[in-house]
C-alpha cells in the first residue's frame, strides 16, 4: 500500500455474469435424471477487477450406468482472461498471464451418504513460472 498504508479505490467499475444449465437427455423413469449443458460466463471492466473476462463450459449430470443411479459426471473447459492491470501489476510479485484449463470426474455415490470423486484436471497455468500441471486427484464428501 502506499504511504499512509489506504488502498487507492476506483468507483464506477461493472461487471455482467451469466450462468445456465440446460438438460438435453431425461429420464423417462425420473425426470430429474439426465445429462445437458452448463455454461458460465463474465465480462468486467478490469478495474479493479482483475479479470477482463471468463468462461466455462461442459456436459454432466447423472450417471450413464444404469446399476448406479445416484452417480454423477462432468467433463468441462474454462478460460480466464486477466486484465492488463493485473498483468502488469503481477511482474512485480509473480508474473501472471491468462490461464485455461479443464476437468472429467465421475462422482461414485458408495452410500447415500459417502460420496468418492476421482477427477483428472490439466491446467495452462496463468504463472509463467511454473509448468502446465496435469493432476489426479480423488475426493471424498461425508453428509451428515
């Protein structure tokens, strides 16, 4: 911060979202089983958000498999659009560019109760200094 330790603010700034999800495929047993499209989306005017833009997108929903009705899936992109702003003022700290990726899981529901998600995610990392990771990775959920 500068002397005097107050951030600057800006006023004025804006930002627009949208989100939606649509099914393409339905159960005929359950209609709230099925598959579609997700999709969302930003735009901003990068000050002082430090995103211009974004997007993700993808297809999920219930599981294919009709021996496991309380699965789920997803396989999705995204894409995010830094600001120059941000850019530049990232070269100072740790150099930062747009950054892209995308994720598949499977949600295995092993109870009502416990669900295991192994997902695989690649990323091209918005940090120059670092390699485009590909990771595995497995998660676990308890309700109570």
């Amino acid at each position: 911060p500068p002397a005097g330790g107050a951030l600057p603010t800006e006023k004025g700034s804006w930002g627009l979202f949208w989100n939606a999800d649509q099914y393409l495929v339905t159960s005929a047993e359950d209609p709230k089983r099925g598959w579609g499209l997700f999709w969302q989306s930003g735009i901003a005017d990068g000050n002082p958000s430090p995103v211009d833009w974004y997007f993700s997108t993808g297809i999920g929903g219930s599981s294919w498999l009709r021996s496991r009705p309380n699965d789920t899936f997803g396989v999705g992109v995204f894409h995010v659009a830094l600001s120059s702003q941000a850019k530049r003022l990232s070269q100072f700290v740790v150099p930062l560019e747009n950054e892209q990726g995308g994720e598949i899981f499977y949600n295995i529901a092993a109870t009502p109760w416990f669900h295991i998600t192994p997902n695989l995610i690649a990323v091209d990392s918005g940090v120059e200094i670092r390699e485009s990771p590909l990771l595995v990775g497995l998660r676990a959920k308890i309700d109570f």
